[in-house]
C-alpha cells in the first residue's frame, strides 16, 4: 500500500510579489513533488477568514487573513509519498528565523508573518483546504 498523499501548497503573497513562484514551483519538483493542478488568485478577506478559521481564536488572525489576501496568491496541489510531511519538512518552521537551511522559508521568508508559503498540516486539512481552492 503505498501512501501517496495530496497537500495544499500556497505561495504566499510576499514571494509572488518578489516573483519567486516559478523557483519555488523548481524546488517542489526538485523535491519529487508532483503538481497536480495550480492557479494564481487574488482572494477576498472574507475567503482569507474562511480559510484561516481554525485560527480564528488566535491573536495572529486578522492580521493573518489581511496578508493572504493583500496580494495574488498562488494555490497549488501536491502529491507525493508522505506528501503532508514532505511538503512541512520542506518549508520549514513558521519563523524564518528557525527554519533550518535549505527550507523555502529559510530561503526566501521575511518574517513569521511573511513566510513565502503555506501548506496543509495534516491529511484531514489537505483535503479541507484543497476542495476549498479547487473545488469544481
């Protein structure tokens, strides 16, 4: 039985600002990633608030949904074995400033706040946040 899973993947405005979605998209691939589907959005507060629920009762969360929707977004998903996993490892801690070298966010995050990219934290959440971007 292989465990081939699927994750959400955002490159976060801060990098599509800098233009850094085509490297970031180089290093999933690099990485085994297979991305099965991709587009660049610009998306409402109010998505940002639906998409960011789970946090709502965190401080960080207004300023959070205000930043996801400040600027084009790009939502991708990835596939791969242990992709969940694979895809945490590969971004890197939340705080640039604690990732380890070689993460994207090591690599390209300015901030906590404007760490480049997002992806989903667990199999059940992928899946949330996967219909919540490509739902057809």
């Amino acid at each position: 039985m292989s465990n081939i899973e699927q994750t959400l993947s955002i490159i976060k405005p801060d990098a599509v600002e800098r233009n850094l979605d085509n490297e970031i998209k180089q290093i999933f691939i690099r990485s085994g990633f297979n991305i099965l589907k991709e587009k660049k959005i610009q998306i409402e507060k109010s998505e940002a608030e639906k998409f960011y629920k789970v946090h709502e009762t965190k401080p960080f969360y207004n300023d959070l949904c205000s930043y996801l929707s400040s600027g084009p977004i790009v939502a991708m998903i990835l596939e791969k074995k242990n992709g969940v996993a694979e895809n945490r490892k590969l971004m890197g801690a939340t705080n640039p400033k604690d990732a380890e070298d070689g993460t994207i966010r090591k690599k390209y995050g300015i901030s906590i706040d404007k760490n480049s990219v997002h992806g989903s934290d667990s199999i059940e959440n992928a899946k949330i946040e996967i219909d919540f971007f490509f739902k057809d």
